[in-house]
C-alpha cells in the first residue's frame, strides 16, 4: 500500500494529520491496563492544531467566507497561531496571532519566525506569567475582535467554528479507530476549546457507543463537572479556561470528568520524557496521568486512548524541565 511518506507531498500542508500512535508501555509497567498515545506533536507546527487550522481555513475557502489575500485573525494560546501561520503563509493570506503575555515566549518566537504578525496581550492585574486565566482570554478576546473590526479579516475562531470539531472528527478519530481497529475502551481528553475533545468523541461513540469519554479539566478549575473555581491560575497551558460552556461540546458525548492538579500534570510529562522517549508538554502530561488515573479505578484492564497535544520544545523557557 502506497502511504504518504512514499510521495511527494505539494506544501507542509499537506503533511498535517497521520500521526503514529504508541503503546505507553514502559509508563504503565505493573499496572493492568494499556495507554495508547497518539503523538500530535509530530505535526509541522508540533502541535495537534495544525489539524484545526487547516480545516477552518479549507472550509472558509469551500464556503466563500475567507476571499484570496484576506487577513486571517486569531485568538490563540500559541499552538492554533502555529498552525495557522503554517497554513496561511503557505496559502497567501496575512495572519495576525492574538496571544495573552502568560503563554510561553517559544510559541511567540515561532508564529513569527513563520511570518505571523504576533499581537500579545497583557494580562490581568494578578495572573502570573505561564498560568493564562479566563480573565486573561477574555482580554485577548477583545483585542481579537477589535483587530478583525479593524482590518476587515477573516476571524478563525477556534472556540465556535465547526471546523475545530470536523478536523477531529473526519481525522484524528478515524486515524485512531484505523491504527487500532477500534480496539479500545476509553478516551480522556483535556479540553481548551473543546474541539479535539468533541470531534473524537463522536466520532468514537458512532463507532461503538461504549467507547467511554472523559473530558479532562485542572484540579481547582473544574467548571465543566460542576465543581467550584478555587484555582483559574493553574499551569496547564492550552486549556482549562474555566468556562462553563463550551460551544462545540455536547454533553452527551461526556460519560465523565477527570481533574489533573499542575503537579501532576508535570510529572508524567517528565515520565513521558525519560521513560517514554516522548518530549511534550503540560497538556499531554495532564492527558496520559487522566489515563493512568482511568487504569487505577473504573478503567482496570481496559485500553485507554490518548492524545499527546504538543511539543516539550514549546516550554524549554519553564520549569517543566528543570
Ligand atoms: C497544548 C494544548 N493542549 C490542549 C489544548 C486543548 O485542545 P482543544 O482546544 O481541542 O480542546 C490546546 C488547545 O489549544 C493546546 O494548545
């Protein structure tokens, strides 16, 4: 069978999506259960939001909604800024990324090494650099809007457009369901805008509707299973913005939550490091210590699906590897 890397693909574009997925054998050694770990960090931009990006922007074009040679906006945590710089400078539309100061500098440097224009918001009096609040968004969220008033762009918006959701669900999920032949019982995910979460889930559940989905929040800033914010400030960048409703996540596709604290987080992304040979981020450690914590209790035996959202490289500047 001929696969993509036997060709010669027309752009980076093209070499978005098809990621490998691991047995995270050496991180479950003496527990009974598996974790299969789909490595999104091996995108172009290292960062599952190549897939987003692409698909908004390909669905704008089919839709007429984005004109050749319009500016492209958008509000981003770094990784859809990423994708997006990659897609648009590949495509031909100008591309302004609005980013909060609290998101790691690596991302900044890199939306612009791609030809982005980075805008970065200042955050609230009292958020702590490396942790981005709701608060934070919302600031970047008007600054966001008064750019697309401004230069008449296209606004790819991650939080509402179903292109977030259809990357997932007409890629990532059938990719996952392909690599595995649907072998697997759960999925855990933790959620920014929701997207990844949405789009794999359907499509998991139109699969087998027994396939378990977990949506997977900050300890302290749990807001989606109904518990109190005690901690909006945690380190989990990319997500856990404390907002109580998610726009393209539907309820049904949820059979439970899982809450991950910083520390966590942190160390299984080390794990992941040293005994996986996986460099990625916060996020990802939040994912694969949900899924440890799914083996642990009502998962016991079962095979647990995760994704592994972005790149170490992206937090060289923070103590995640200190
Ligand atoms: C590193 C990282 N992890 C997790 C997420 C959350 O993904 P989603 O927006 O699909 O919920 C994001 C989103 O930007 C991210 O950048």
């Amino acid at each position: 069978m001929m696969t993509r890397s036997d060709t010669i693909l027309t752009s980076a574009v093209e070499a978005i999506g098809d990621t490998p997925i691991v047995e995270l054998s050496r991180l479950t050694r003496g527990l009974d259960g598996r974790i299969l770990a789909k490595l999104e960090y091996l995108n172009p931009g290292f960062s599952k939001k190549d897939r987003i990006a692409r698909q908004i922007i390909e669905d704008a074009e089919t839709s007429g909604s984005l004109y050749p040679g319009q500016t492209v906006v958008e509000l981003t945590s770094g990784n859809t800024g990423t994708g997006l710089a990659i897609v648009c400078g590949v495509k031909g539309y100008p591309f302004v990324a609005v980013m909060s100061k609290g998101n790691s500098q690596e991302r900044a440097r890199m939306m612009a090494a791609l030809g982005a224009e980075v805008v970065l918001v200042d955050q609230m009096a009292g958020s702590q650099p490396g942790q981005v609040s709701g608060g934070d968004l919302a600031l970047v969220e008007t600054e966001a809007q008064r750019i697309v008033q401004e230069r008449k762009a296209f606004r790819a918006d991650q939080f509402h457009l179903e292109g977030n959701t259809r990357a997932h669900l007409y890629h990532t999920a059938p990719e996952i369901l392909r690599q595995t032949g649907g072998a697997f019982d759960a999925f855990c995910d933790f959620a920014g805008t929701g997207g990844s979460f949405a789009g794999c889930a359907l499509a998991f559940k139109q699969f087998n509707p027994r396939i378990l989905c977990y949506l997977v929040e900050p300890a302290g800033a749990a807001i989606l299973a109904g518990e109190p914010v005690t901690q909006p400030n945690h380190r989990i960048q990319g997500g856990g913005y404390s907002m109580a409703d998610l726009p393209l996540v539907s309820k049904e596709c949820i059979d439970g939550y899982l809450q991950v604290s910083d520390e966590k987080a942190m160390q299984v992304a080390r794990r992941l490091a040293k005994e996986e040979g996986i460099f990625a981020g916060f996020s990802s450690g939040a994912n694969a210590a949900a899924a440890l914590q799914l083996l642990n209790s009502t998962c016991k035996g079962k095979t647990v699906v995760v994704l592994l959202n972005d790149s170490g490289l992206k937090y060289l500047s923070t103590d995640l590897w200190k």
